[in-house]
C-alpha cells in the first residue's frame, strides 16, 4: 500500500499523451516558423508567404527561403527528430535509459564512410552514400559478433559490448583517416564534416536522408507498445508472445538506418538521442506508446534551435556537434541530479 501511494503523485504529474503530443506539435510548427524567419537575412511573415505562394528565381526572398531555409529546416527535422526516435527505441530495446543511437557503432561507422570518402576525393554523393554504407556495415557486424557470442549468455548485454568494440574500431579507423589526411585540405573537410554541420544542405540531400529515415521511423513507430512488453524482461515478453529476437532486429535494423543517414547528410550530432528522450519521459511518462512520439516532436524542435543558435551566434556558423554537446551534457547532468533526488 505505501509504494502504490508514493507512486501516485509521479504518475499525476504526468501530462495527458493527446495534450502533450498537440502543444508539442504546436511548439514544432511555431519554432519551424520562426527558424524560416531568422537569419543574416530576415524574413517577414508577408514575405515568407509571398515567397511560398509565388516562387520567384530573381527575388531575393524566394532564393533564400526556397534555396537556404527550407532545405536547411526540412534537414533538421529529419534530422533531429530521427535521432530522438531512435534513441527512445534504442533505450526501449535495452531497457537502459543510457543508451543512445550510437551505442552500436552506427555512427561511428558512418563517420568512417564519410572520412573515408572525403580522403580520397569522392564526389559529395558518395561521400554520403559511403557514410550510410558503412554505418549499416558496423551494425551489422555487431550484430553477427553479439549474435555469435551471445549464445551461451546474456544476448543484450553481450551486443551492447560487442558494439561498443566496434564503435571503438570504427573512431580508431576515423582517426587513421585524419592521419592520412592532407592537413592543409582534406583533414580540414574531415574534421568540419564529423563536427556537424547544415550549411551546404539543399534539396537533394534532403531527398536522399527522408527515404531510410522514414522508412525507419514507420516501423518504430507502429512497433513502439511492443517495447513496453519488451521492458518487462525477456522470459515475460515471449510469455506474451512477442519474438523478442525478431523484435530486437526490426528496431536495431529501423534505428541504423534512420542514425546512418543523418551522419550521411549533416555529420556526427550527439546527444539528442540521449537527452530527448529523458525530456519526454519526464512530460508524457515511460509508456513507449506515447513517449517514442513525443520525443520525435521534441528531437525537431530542440535540433531547429540549435540550430538557428550556430548560424546566428556570431559571423561564423558554429558547427552543431560543439552546440548539442555544450547544451546536452550539462542538461543531462540537471536530468541526473532531478532523478537523484527524487529517488532520495
């Protein structure tokens, strides 16, 4: 009786998923609207509808709303809520709030592809194509290790190490790549590129992240009350009937797909798919059902103003690694002691 009283204040505290899910829908569309508005080269409400409703090549608003921003926003929003939804189902997978998208080397690997691809001159097509290659190869080969060594023990735990060995393979690899590197050219593109960045982002690359992103959201998404199952423990969720094995792979598969190709089009951004979804199980609660999407609509909205912070803060863009590391770290670390002493 006394635990079921203590935990009811928490769970009160919680917000309604259909309240949540539409003020954060909300607060999406509005910090959308602003980040098209901001910039060297401000944008009116008027202006940026004119320049919406009637395209113009020779007006200075439609090239910079058409050619900068809208590329620029539509990446991030892939980009961040991606992220946020993959490190939701990743810490739902492994039942371990600590986890985010890369703890499998997704990428790690992908930074190799990239590193690799601008080392030897490779068109920035295939620099992107190289990076989601190799983030899909590095999981993969986590997979086949933790699959391969996890026989006779505990299958989670033994991926979760067998990833972190790849990831470590993989950043020795970058590393090897900068060392080879021109430090005069090439070492700089590498070093820009892993940092992060949506300055050179138009409409093509944004057509070739939305593919595996969304075709890796859509199975997270339909899937996301099984992790609830999953979180119960494995010998329970077969119980119930659910093929944890098969489970397991579908989100790994969805989550790789959708972290290999945000490195592919924009670098190495960390921390959103640790932090986002701590900041929406603090909102919504640990129902994965509402909880995967609200971290989806908080991953657009966080990565949109940071991003309009790197390209406002000073003359020159900041890269959006260096931001998300500087804001989510000391967040996470505000997010640990609130947990302590709640606990306390």
């Amino acid at each position: 009786m006394a635990s079921v009283v203590s935990e009811a204040p928490v769970v009160a505290s919680y917000v309604r998923p259909w309240r949540a899910h539409t003020v954060l829908f909300l607060i999406m569309i509005a910090v959308g609207v602003g980040s098209l508005m901001l910039g060297s080269y401000h944008l009116s409400l008027h202006d940026m509808f004119q320049a919406a409703l009637h395209p113009n090549p020779e007006n200075e608003a439609s090239i910079v709303l058409w050619q900068v921003r809208l590329p620029r926003l539509l990446a991030a929003s892939l980009v961040g809520g991606g992220l946020a939804l993959a490190g939701a189902a990743y810490q739902g997978l492994f039942n371990n709030p600590m986890v985010s998208p890369d703890i499998l080397g997704a990428s790690a690997g992908s930074g190799f592809g990239a590193a690799l691809g601008i080392l030897l001159g490779w068109h920035i097509v295939r620099i992107e194509c190289a990076a989601f290659v190799m983030g899909l190869i590095a999981v993969g080969l986590a997979w086949m290790l933790g699959a391969l060594l996890g026989r006779r023990g505990d299958p989670v735990l033994m991926l979760v190490l067998v990833g972190i060995l790849v990831a470590s393979v993989f950043a020795a690899l970058i590393s090897f790549t900068k060392y080879m590197a021109d430090p005069y050219d090439r070492l700089q593109a590498i070093t820009f590129w892993l940092m992060g960045s949506f300055a050179s982002i138009n409409f093509k690359d944004v057509k070739l992240s939305a593919v595996p992103i969304l075709l890796g959201a859509v199975p997270l998404l339909l899937l996301r009350w099984r992790l609830n199952v999953l979180c119960m423990g494995e010998e329970e969720a077969r119980a119930l009937g659910v093929n944890t094995r098969v489970l397991r792979f579908i989100v790994i598969l969805a989550a790789t797909l959708i972290s290999s190709a945000t490195v592919s089009i924009c670098g190495m951004v960390g921390w959103i798919g640790l932090v986002v979804p701590h900041l929406a199980r603090m909102i919504v609660g640990p129902n994965y059902r509402a909880m995967i999407p609200a971290a989806a609509l908080i991953g657009v909205s966080f990565l949109l103003l940071v991003d309009d912070v790197a390209r406002t803060i000073g003359t020159l863009e900041m890269p959006i690694g260096i931001l998300t590391a500087l804001i989510g770290a000391p967040f996470f670390l505000f997010l640990l002691v609130r947990q302590s002493r709640s606990a306390a």
